[in-house]
C-alpha cells in the first residue's frame, strides 16, 4: 500500500522555489511523473528531477502511462522511466511535471497523496499541495532548473542533457513559446555543464526513416489552403501509414511544416486510426492564439501549440474545428485582404 504524507498544505495557490525545495528537502521517498504521450520537456524535466533527487540520496522511482519515443530512447536515464497505469509502491510526494491537471499523467493513485506540481501550461489547475507554476517558461525544464539551484544540485553533464532537451524540443529549436533572456542563460550552464547542442540537435531532429519523407510527400500533396493560405489543414490516416515505409515516431512535427511558409499562420493537422478517437493537433504564430480553440473543444496547451481528441463519431466536427481556426487568425490580424498574399509583401523589397 501507499504511505502517504497528511495533505496539511491548502491546494489552489502558487508557491514559490523555496517552497518546492522545502518540500522536497523534507521528504525521502518520491515517485516522479509526466503526462501520457510524454514529450521531450514531459522526459528531459522527469528525468533531469530523478538524477537530481538520487544525487541528494532521495529514494525516487519514475512512471509513465506511455512509452519513451524512441528518439528519446538512447539518452542516459531515460531507462529508469518505468510505464505503468498506476503510481503504486511506497512514497511520500508525488512530482508531478508538465500537466495542467492531474488527469493529464493518465496515472491512477496519485489523488491521495502529497502532489508537488510544477508547470508552465496556461489554465493549470493548482491540483497540487505545493505548485510551481510559472507560464513565462518556454519549458518545464526551465522550471526545475531553477529547483535544482535551488537544492544546490551540481549539473552534471546528464541533467544538463535533460534539461537542455526539455528547452530545445518545447521551443522548436528555439523558434516559439516565451523564448526569453532566461531561456538562454540557462542554456548557457546547461552547455559549460557538458550539453552538446550539435548532438543533440541532431539526436532529436535527425534521425528519422526515409518513409517520414514519403509522408511527407503525399500529406503536403493533399494539404487543404483556407483563408488566402492563412491556414493549412493536413491530414494523417491508416491509409499514408501503410503505404509508405514510416511508423508513427517518424510523424513527430509535422505539423510545423506548413508554418515555414510566410502565409500561412495557422496549421490543424488531423490524425486519424481505425478504432482510435481522432487526435487534433495546432501550431500557430504570433498573435494568432490556438490555445482558446482547444481549449473550446475540451484540450489544452498553449498559444501557439495545442490540441484536443474528438471522438471517432466526431467527423462532422472538422469544419467547426476549421472555422474556428480561421477565426482566431481573423481576432489577431484582421479579416483575409483580396488577390495573392504573395504579392502583396514582396519578400525581398526592391530597391
Ligand atoms: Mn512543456
């Protein structure tokens, strides 16, 4: 059975560092978690904690409800990350990175116990006893950084990994979300404590199989233009699956491609598998905040990165999902002007 810490701390407020190093100076035994799905800040944060905790001779045990994606796979640690639907066992606080609510881990177990939140999505909950929340930080990983110093924990070449991961993959490659000042200072130790940039860049962005280029191919072949280009509509199904040679770790950010166009400012990339609730992922820029919109269709995220599932039985929701789109492009930059965007701002200004 689970022993679990008497909730004496009231829930619905935000705490600041040193609350969360009390918190995790005080206790012995933790469990550290992310969300279902985990991505490379839900990882590099989960597992940059675990180390940190070992270092201070803690008892830590990491779960997920879902599996490492392989391109993860290779980093040191990252081993340790144990799937399972439940945080079973003894421990005493609950680390709980990257989620919104505590719902998002997918976890059963975890709504007794001590919890120690630390986000940076828009709309989170405060479900915790203790939460570190911040939304000005481009990544979770920026936020246990921050705990680290404060615990007076040495970077060593592999939390700095980690962390570093957690900062290159939830910015884009630095390219959105609240890239800041802090952003670069703390890449800045994460690089003199040992995080290699190049590698890394390279580890996580360039290795896929060829059949994602085939993907590729056929899903921009068939892209749907809405609003004079302002916003790409792509679809993945079964059928670009099976008929190229690509499985779905080779479709991490492809719904970025239609954003390095200069038209377009939004993109909904609808994911569908048989027997599956369809997945709705969006990516926007600037201004143009499709956070609201997943946010109106039950998900989550942020401003410029969000998404949502609709239910298989759902199809008929795609044009809602579509007009709301274009509608938040119209809030942030007006209605859609007449004739070719192309032509209107010429890219390179003639002299
Ligand atoms: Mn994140």
């Amino acid at each position: 059975m689970t022993m679990k810490t008497k909730n004496t701390t009231s829930k619905a407020t935000n705490h600041t560092v040193q609350d969360v190093c009390d918190a995790i100076r005080s206790h012995h035994n933790f469990v550290v978690v992310s969300h279902a799905r985990p991505d490379g800040d839900a990882i590099g944060s989960q597992v940059a904690m675990g180390l940190a905790l070992k270092a201070l001779d803690k008892q830590v045990r990491l779960i997920s409800a879902g599996p490492v994606p392989d391109i993860y796979s290779e980093l040191s640690g990252v081993d340790e990350i144990e799937v399972a639907s439940a945080a079973t066992g003894r421990w005493d606080v609950a680390i709980v990175m990257e989620c919104p609510e505590l719902s998002r881990t997918e976890l059963t177990g975890l709504n007794d116990g001590f919890v120690l939140s630390i986000d940076h999505h828009p709309g989170n909950t405060f479900f915790g006893n203790v939460n570190y929340f911040d939304e000005s930080a481009a990544a979770c990983g920026e936020l246990v950084f921050s705990v680290l110093q404060g615990l007076q924990v040495p970077i060593t070449a592999d939390i700095a990994t980690h962390l570093y991961i957690a900062i290159l993959t939830d910015t884009g490659s630095f390219h959105h979300g609240p890239i800041s000042t802090r952003t670069f200072e703390i890449c800045r130790c994460l690089t003199s404590a040992g995080a290699d940039p190049r590698a890394l860049a390279n580890q996580v962005f360039d290795q896929y199989r060829v059949g994602r280029l085939e993907v590729i191919a056929t899903m921009l072949n068939e892209m749907q233009l809405e609003d004079q280009e302002r916003v790409a509509v792509l679809n993945i199904d079964e059928r670009l699956l099976t008929q190229s040679n690509a499985t779905p770790n080779d479709l991490d950010g492809l719904v970025n491609l239609p954003l390095t166009t200069r038209t377009v400012q939004a993109v909904i990339l609808f994911k569908s598998a048989p027997g599956q609730p369809l997945r709705v992922s969006l990516r926007s820029k600037g201004d143009v905040n499709v956070g609201l919109v997943a946010a109106a269709f039950g998900g989550g995220g942020h401003a410029n990165a969000s998404g949502f599932t609709l239910e298989s039985t759902a199809e008929n929701k795609r044009q809602a999902v579509i007009d709301q789109v274009m509608e938040a492009v119209r809030t942030a930059l007006g209605p859609a002007v007449g004739g070719t965007p192309e032509k209107e701002k010429p890219l390179i200004r003639s002299r």
